[in-house]
C-alpha cells in the first residue's frame, strides 16, 4: 500500500509544479497547431508505429498539428507532464487517471488507444510460479517502479491478500536491457503490458500468463488531457485524433509499411542487425498487430477512438475495489465520445487503398 500512497503522492505533486507552458499552444510559421504529447514508454517499439505513421504520411501536417511526443518510463509520470502543464496531451493507462480524479487533478481521454485492459502478469517458461499467490519473495521486472505494469502487480497482489513488499521490483527498462534482464535471469516474474510481452516472445523466450479474471472487460487508457481544458483544446484535438484515426487505418492495412515507417524516424527500434530484416519486419508487425486489436478500423467498424462507458465504468469500479481510489465516480467525469464524430470524418477507404499501395 505504500507504493500506491507513493503513485498518488506523484500524481498530486505535479498539481502543484510550476507550469512552464504558455495560456495555450503554440502555433508554428506555417499556421499549424504545436502540441506536445507525452507517452509512457522507456523506448520505441512498434506498438507506437501508428505515431510514426501520423507524421512520416504527413496526417499530422494535413490536419494542421505539429506534435511534439516526449517518451516517459510509467504512465504516472507521462500524467503528470500534463497536470504540470508541460505537455498537453498524454497517452496513458487508465490508474495515473483515475487516482487524479480522485486527487483534484482531473484528466479527460477524449479517444481511446488501448480499448482493453492492456497490464498483465506473465512468467518466463519453466518458471514454479503459477498464480499470483506465489509471488511473496520474488523478483518482478518491470520498466520502472512507477509503471502501470508496476502498478497492476501490486494491486493484483493486494486482491489477493498478499503484501506488495514481500516482492523486490527490478527496473528493467525496455529493448535489448529488458530481453538480456529477462534471459539472465535477473527476473523470475514480469509486471508489464500486452506489446512487451510480445517483443519478449519474438526473442525466443516462452511465456506463461498467471490467471487474473477480474480484468476481463476492462477498459485501458487513451488520450487525455485536463478537464478544464478541453473545451479551449477542442479543435486541435479533433484534429489530432483524426490524424491518429487516420494512421491506425494505414497501419491496419499495411501493418508492415507502418512499422518501416517507425524506422525511418526512430532507427533505434528497428532490432539487431545480425537479424535479417524480413525477420525484423514479421516479428515488429506481430507487436502492431496486437496494438491494433480492437482499434475499430477494420473494413466495416470505420470508427475509431469511441470508448464503451459501460467498460470504463468496470474500470473504475476496478480500481475502487483494488484501493487504488477511495470511492467510485461517474465514468463520464474521466472520459468524453464528444469528439469522435469529427474525428472520424475522412475516408477511411481512400486511406486504405494508400496503404496497400504503399512500400
């Protein structure tokens, strides 16, 4: 429990940081809105190549935005860039939000990234952990002690009965740090999220998930940004998401051409060069794919970012009986579909017919 006193000490700390941006967003020479985005991720990887897809097909520019993502190690944190006033945006799970609400350092998602609950906790194979009830005396890697991955641990441990500190967490980051922790065995249990664990798989290392029901039908996170700021923040926002709707259309239909795009802007994610590429570029595709599941931008669901308030209510209710807040609210007063009309206005079909054609 005292981890979880320190996540919401984090999050109400930043309510009172000095704010170092401007009454509003800036605007670029050429008439286009600056946003600065921050997501929870220690590195690159192709979960994210859909942000890569938004800028290097230029729907950021042809919807007039110019995004600025800064890359933060938990989604307490990337939360807090936002409280703060030194990002606008965040793409975050669903805890950092919740416990601000709670906090009086409201958050709103205005579109939803990860439609389902994306933390679990999994086991490298021939491990003698099988349930949660093992876990006392363990050591649990996670990309930092303030993630979600983190998070979700403690809070599985606490449904449980357990004592949280009876496990030592191990910061093991992400990338080629996260699969050489893992291999060494610096690890005996991960703490971490949907994406990782299929780029742990693509190593070679088998995977055992421990049986958690009670996340079954929750919703994940999304786009958030201040509740009061919303209505001022509307239009670019819109405008942003469509951008975004946009880049999970290509991606759906060329999974491939999208994570190339990744690696024209960020090198840095695209693996080992003793790799051949095709290789690379099947096992990166594999991770978009499970980002993708559920996005609503298959042929015949041209919908995306609308979020089930009957999920996030789950959600919040969740959270409420993992202590992680003290009482439920509305789901509405965390999350809003009122943009999601406009952003979905494009064609979603002449986006997919650029992305079959693309290279």
């Amino acid at each position: 429990m005292r981890r979880l006193a320190g996540l919401a000490a984090l999050v109400m700390a930043a309510a009172t940081a000095v704010s170092c941006g401007s009454s509003g967003p800036e605007t670029t020479a050429d008439g286009r809105t600056v946003l600065k985005l921050a997501i929870a991720t220690p590195t690159w990887n192709a979960g994210f190549s859909t942000l890569a897809v938004a800028e290097t097909r230029k729907y950021f520019e042809q919807e007039k935005v110019d995004v600025k993502i800064s890359l933060f190690d938990s989604g307490t944190r990337a939360a807090q860039q936002v409280i703060a006033g030194q990002s606008d945006l965040a793409l975050v799970t669903a805890e950092p939000v919740g416990i601000g609400q709670e906090k009086g350092t409201p958050l709103t998602y205005f579109a939803g990234y990860y439609p389902k609950w994306i933390s679990n906790i999994q086991v490298p194979a021939g491990s003698g952990v099988r349930s949660v009830a093992d876990l006392p005396g363990k050591r649990v890697g996670v990309t930092a002690v303030a993630s979600s991955g983190a998070t979700f641990v403690r809070t599985a441990m606490k449904m449980e009965g357990l004592d949280a500190n009876s496990v030592k967490f191990i910061p093991i980051g992400g990338g080629a740090q996260q699969i050489n922790a893992i291999k060494s065995g610096k690890v005996d249990v991960l703490g971490l999220w949907d994406t990782q664990y299929q780029i742990i798989e693509n190593a070679g290392i088998g995977l055992t998930p421990l049986p958690i029901a009670s996340t079954d039908k929750l919703f994940g996170g999304g786009f958030a940004v201040k509740a009061d700021e919303l209505k001022d923040l509307r239009d670019p926002l819109t405008r942003f998401g469509r951008a975004m709707a946009k880049a999970m259309v290509f991606a759906q239909a060329n999974p491939e051409a999208a994570v190339q795009d990744l690696w024209k802007l960020h090198p840095e994610a695209r693996g080992p060069a003793s790799t051949p590429e095709a290789t690379l570029l099947a096992n990166e595709a594999k991770v978009l794919k499970v980002r993708l599941n559920g996005q609503g931008v298959e042929p015949g669901h041209d919908r995306w970012g609308e979020m089930d308030e009957q999920a996030v209510t789950a959600t919040v209710s969740f959270m409420r009986q993992a202590g992680l807040v003290k009482k439920t609210f509305p789901a509405t007063e965390i999350f809003t579909n009122d943009l999601i009309p406009e952003i979905n206005k494009f064609s979603f079909d002449e986006i997919r017919a650029a992305a079959k054609s693309a290279k």
